[in-house]
C-alpha cells in the first residue's frame, strides 16, 4: 500500500481522544480514532455489561485487547473468557459478541468499514443474580 504523503501518511501521527468520533451502540461506548489509513483501524471501547449484538466482519480480523475488566467473548458461539491484558484475535466471518464490564483497545486490520460489517442478531442481557 502506499503511504500518500499528500494525506500525512507517510509521517508519525498522534491523535488524542479530543479528535475522536464518539457512538453508542448495543450497549458499548466506542471512541473511533480516525488513522487516515486503509490497512489499519483503531477503537476505544468501554462496555458496564456487555456489546448485545452479534455480528462478523466480512474483511478485517478484530483484535481486542482488554485494558481494564473481565467477561466472556463469544466467538462463533464459543465461550473465550477474557481479563485485563488478554489478547482476543478474531479473523474475518468468526461471530462477535461479549459480556462483562471491560475497557478495551480494539485494532482492525483493515481498517472498518460499515459496509464489510454484517448483523446476525441481537443479544439478550444476561439474568442479573438476585
């Protein structure tokens, strides 16, 4: 891929959470910072129970990196505990939904792209203990 200089992509960037594109969706919070760049995508998301839809990416692999918290990731309907500095991989197709209070760093390679993301379903909540 080449890098465009006349975007800025051949230089280091820094992009603080100030410039980032703000959403909530299915119960996550997410920051999107906007890389410029084709090959390489970057989210901050912060979830108090859980992202309550599952869905797959037709092209780019999903890479959570849990910052903070535990829960459960359900890829392809498996159950994948996971806890602060765990590392989930999930290639392009595997099925995406997760529980649990986290804050986690997101890459996707490559970079997102609203047309590439397919909805399976929503999600339930889960039974809260009483």
């Amino acid at each position: 891929m080449a890098l465009r200089p006349e975007l800025g992509l051949d230089k280091n960037m820094k992009i603080s959470k100030e410039e980032t594109f703000f959403k909530e969706k299915h119960g996550i919070k997410l920051w999107v910072y906007d890389t410029r760049r084709d090959d390489v995508g970057f989210v901050y998301v912060e979830c108090e129970e859980g992202h309550f839809q599952e869905f797959y990416d037709k092209v780019s692999t999903f890479v959570y990196h849990i910052i903070e918290g535990e829960g459960t990731f359900y890829l392809n309907g498996e159950a994948t505990p996971a806890k602060a500095g765990d590392l989930i991989v999930a290639p392009p197709l595997t099925k995406i939904y997760y529980f649990g209070k986290l804050k986690i760093s997101l890459v996707t390679v490559p970079a997102w792209r609203p047309e590439n993301e397919v909805h399976v379903r929503y999600i339930e909540k889960p039974n809260s203990k009483s």
